[in-house]
C-alpha cells in the first residue's frame, strides 16, 4: 500500500476527494471495504477555518515558536558566524555556557529578539494566510493534494518573505553581535539597539541593505517552508487514516509537527549556512586574507566602538566571507570567498570545507526546527479548535 500511494504521490485522480468522505468511508466503497481496511478515508479539507482564524492562530503559534527556541538560534548563529580562529564556540552546551557567561540573557542568548518578535509575527501572519488560501485553491482546481501543499508552502514563504527578511537582518547581526561593545566577541558589528542598528545600515550600507541575503533567504525558507508542510499533511493524514478520525491527539500533533519541521530542517542546512554568512559579511572594506595571521581584528575592532560613542556612523570595514577566517569555523587553508551567489558559495565551502562545512550547526538547527514547528503547528491546531468554539467570523459557509 505504502509503494502505491508513493506511485500516485502527484496524480490528482488517485487522491479521494476529502469532502465527500467521513472517517467510516463513503456507502459506494462498502463493498471493497475489505481491500481498503487499512485505507480509512478521513476528511482533510472539509472543515477549512475562516482566514482569519488561520491568519491568528499561525501568527501566535510561530510567534511562540520562534521566542521559545530564539537562544538556540542564538547559538547556531554563532557557531556558523564564528569569526575567531582557532574558533570560539565548538559544541552546543559549551557556546550556550559561553555567551550566558560572558553575556547574560537579554544581551547575549536574547540578542535580536526584538526584530525576531516584529518580523515572526507578521510573517507567520502573511505565511498561513497566504498558504491557506492557494492551497484550497490548488486543490478545488484539481491538483493533487501532495502536491499542493508543497506548492502552497512555496508561495506562501514568497509572500512572506518581504516582511521577515529585514528583521532576519537586524535579528541575525544583533544576535552575531550580543551586547553593546561586547569585548568578549568581536563579530564586527557594534549596534545600541534594534533601531540603532536599522539607522546604521540604512545611513552606512543604503536601505537595500536591510534586504540583503533576501535571495539567499529565499534559497532556504522556501525549500524548507516546502518540505515542512509537505511532510506535515502527509503525516497528518497517516495519522488521521491510523487512528480513524481527523483527531489525533496531542502525542500525535506533537510528533507529526517536530518530525516535519526536524526533516525539513536537516535537508536544508547547507542553505541556512550559506544564508548566514551572506547576510553577516561586510561589504564596504577589502577582502580578508585567508591567513588567519593576516586579519587581527582588535585594533580595528576598538576604533570602530570608539567612533560609535562618538555619535559618527562609518561604514563596517571588515568583510565577512563564506570561507575566510572573518566568517565561521573551518579549516585553516580554506580559502576566501567573495561572492553572494548561493551555488557559488556551496560550492567554495564544499571544496574548503567538506561536506562538514554545509552542515555546521545541524544540531543546534535540528533541534530548533523540530521544536519550533512542533510548537507552531501544535498550538495552530490548537488555536484553530479553541477559535471553532468561539468564532472571531460567522459567514454562512464558514470562510471571510
């Protein structure tokens, strides 16, 4: 069974229609019912929540999401933006213990939330509206619902994306960052705040800065926003289909969510690297030797500080490339890499690198992505429930 629904993965006539069946299966199919025993039909899209509830609830769950896991973030942040070398930050529990020593909460494992609380929110809100709306779309046109949800994940992020990039920016600097003159780590950036930082970049790099690493973003978050939802309706229907009805229970909810995001996450980590150091580099000053004796930063580092606390706003010097010392933890003969092309970039790491270097981070993003779309999706469920029993929209047919 499992090798033919693979077969008809993308074929719109082998799919049941969800509206017409309920978790027993339709009067029709009685007679074969033996043959479609382990096959329970159950209704995925009959009960389609109004957009404004979906728009609600995605926005409050992957608010929560992304808040609860925002120091892990943190930390992979760090260990794939490392510009020390022999590197900082090596293992997760020793990078958390670190900035928390060094740093504190607020300043140093909370570094950048303020962007990340703004730009989660409103993207989430934008995300599920969006992904909401083409998938009912693409599927009352015909389209199988596998392959509907991968694309509606697609668009989704696109939408998206425009509100979340620029605090990605502000969130990923501010995070390389941590506290204000932090002498304990010299990423090369040196912000007061979240608007101190937007100010910065616009007025030293130009506005378009705040978007840049937008098509690196885009590499990423839209593969990833793909897989995940694929991965997650599909398992969704398993489970619905295993249990026999659409509820499944929180284990259920909780393992179907953290296994989706946890998969997508893991696959797409060599564009979440790329994307990272893309948006952490410099781009005003010359490249960075690949000698690591031949980029001492602390001079460099001090003046920059001191003209900040003197109100001047010079642009950052100090280029952040994909396989320079200035960017992350790697191999002493990697060479530089001054480029923001995505391919190029996997490409150089793959040949400086190894293939360790696409994955740096896969354990501190694993365990993020599974927590956080675990939360995400589990708490939208669970808003779209607690909505069900009090409507915010009543129209006749249940949509706005």
């Amino acid at each position: 069974m499992l090798f033919a629904r693979v077969a008809t993965f993308f074929t719109p006539g082998s799919q049941t229609n969800p509206v017409d069946h309920g978790p027993q299966g339709d009067a029709s199919r009685t007679a074969t019912s033996a043959a479609v025993a382990d096959d329970i039909d159950v209704d995925d899209e009959a009960a389609r929540p109004p957009y404004l509830h979906a728009m609600l609830a995605g926005g409050i769950g992957g608010t929560t999401g992304d808040m609860l896991m925002h120091s892990l973030d943190t930390v992979k942040t760090r260990q794939q933006g490392d510009p020390h070398m022999p590197p900082r930050y090596t293992s997760m529990g020793s990078t958390y213990y670190t900035i928390w020593r060094h740093e504190g909460i607020a300043r140093g494992l909370y570094g950048g939330v303020q962007p990340a609380f703004l730009g989660s929110f409103s993207g989430t809100v934008a995300f599920f509206g969006t992904y909401e709306w083409s998938k009912r779309w693409l599927i009352d046109h015909g389209v199988a619902p596998s392959l509907s949800y991968f694309s509606a994940g697609l668009f989704a992020d696109l939408a998206a994306a425009p509100v979340y990039v620029p605090s990605e920016v502000l969130k990923t600097r501010l995070q390389l960052q941590g506290r204000y003159n932090n002498p304990h780590f010299d990423s090369g950036y040196n912000y007061r705040s979240t608007v101190h930082a937007a100010r910065t970049i616009a007025k030293s790099e130009g506005f378009g800065a705040l978007f840049h690493g937008y098509k690196a973003t885009l590499w990423r978050d839209l593969p990833f926003s793909a897989l995940q939802f694929a991965f997650y309706e599909e398992e969704r229907g398993l489970a619905k289909r295993y249990i026999g009805s659409n509820d499944i229970g929180l284990p259920l909810e909780i393992l179907t969510a953290a296994s989706a995001g946890g998969m997508a996450g893991v696959l797409t980590t060599p564009l979440d690297v790329v994307k990272t150091r893309i948006q952490t580099q410099h781009h005003d000053g010359p490249s960075v030797s690949a000698n690591p004796a031949a980029a001492p930063l602390s001079h460099s580092s001090s003046k920059r500080s001191t003209s900040v606390n003197t109100g001047k706003l010079p642009p950052q010097l100090r280029p952040i490339s994909t396989s320079s010392p200035s960017t992350a933890v790697r191999p002493r003969n990697a060479v530089t890499l001054d480029t923001s092309s995505v391919i190029t970039g996997l490409k150089i790491i793959y040949k400086s690198e190894g293939i360790g270097g696409w994955f740096r981070g896969v354990g501190p993003r694993l365990v993020w992505t599974s927590v956080q779309s675990g939360t995400m999706l589990v708490l939208y469920q669970t808003l779209l429930r607690w909505f069900e029993q009090h409507p915010l929209v009543k129209t006749e047919d249940g949509t706005v």
